[in-house]
C-alpha cells in the first residue's frame, strides 16, 4: 500500500513538472514580447520559446542561439535577460541604473537584470552584484 501511494505521489508530480513548462511557436508570444525580441536582439535566432509557470506566476521564457535567457511576465513585458556571464543590451533597462553602473563601476558590463516583486537585481562582469529600487536607486552590493 506504501509503496502505491508513493508510486502515485512521483507520477503526480512528474506529470505536474512536464506541465509547468511548454514549448510554444515564437507566434504565440504576446506582442510586446515579440517587439523585445526583434528591437533588441536583433539578428539573433531564438533556439526555444517556453510557456512557464514558474511561482506560480505564468509567463515566458525564450533561449536564444547565444545562450542567453530573456523571461517575460505573462502580459509580454520583460522580467529577466540573462546573458549567462556575457554582456547584455541595455536601451531596456532603466537609465538611472545603466549612470550608476558607469559612474561607479567603469570598464564593467551589464550581464544579467531581474525584476523582483520588490527589487531589481543587475550582474555585472566581474561577478559584482547590485540591488536596486523599483526606481532604478542604488540599494547595495550582494
């Protein structure tokens, strides 16, 4: 009897992580997400579009031919760009963020933003990383 239930547990739970995430037509992104992709990442090819359900927050994840990992919320508005260690675009991103990295931080690059339900978390080269404000303030260093 155990060893049913437990049986039954693992098959639940396999069948709800293959659920959480889709592989979906790059067509099915919303349109904001899809103008993201092709203002600024350009020329780049997208290996991999995926529905998520991470958090319980539904949204989108799209892998791209170099490796980098681009989230959207599920309305199309970025959430996350990875570049997984490389340099990042940055029109996108907030510009009190994009002078406080220049001013403080010369010679480094953007290589990673999150935003958080209350903070934003930005990687640079180097391994440095900062937290910010919802409003682009210097919060501290991790």
């Amino acid at each position: 009897m155990k060893t049913t239930k437990i049986i039954a547990i693992a098959l639940l739970l396999m069948g709800t992580a293959a659920t959480a995430q889709k592989k979906i037509a790059t067509s099915e992104l919303p349109k904001p997400a899809n103008e993201f992709l092709a203002q600024h990442f350009k020329g780049i090819d997208i290996s991999k579009v995926k529905k998520d359900a991470e958090h319980g927050e539904k949204g989108y994840e799209v892998i791209l031919a170099d490796g980098t990992e681009i989230e959207f919320w599920k309305d199309g508005k970025y959430r996350e760009v990875d570049g997984n260690d490389k340099p990042i675009p940055t029109a996108f991103i907030d510009p009190k963020i994009i002078d406080y990295v220049k001013q403080h931080y010369p010679g480094k690059r953007i290589t990673h933003i999150d935003y958080g339900h209350n903070d934003v978390d930005v990687d640079l080269t180097g391994k440095v990383d900062l937290e910010f404000d919802k409003n682009g303030n210097f919060l501290k260093v991790d």
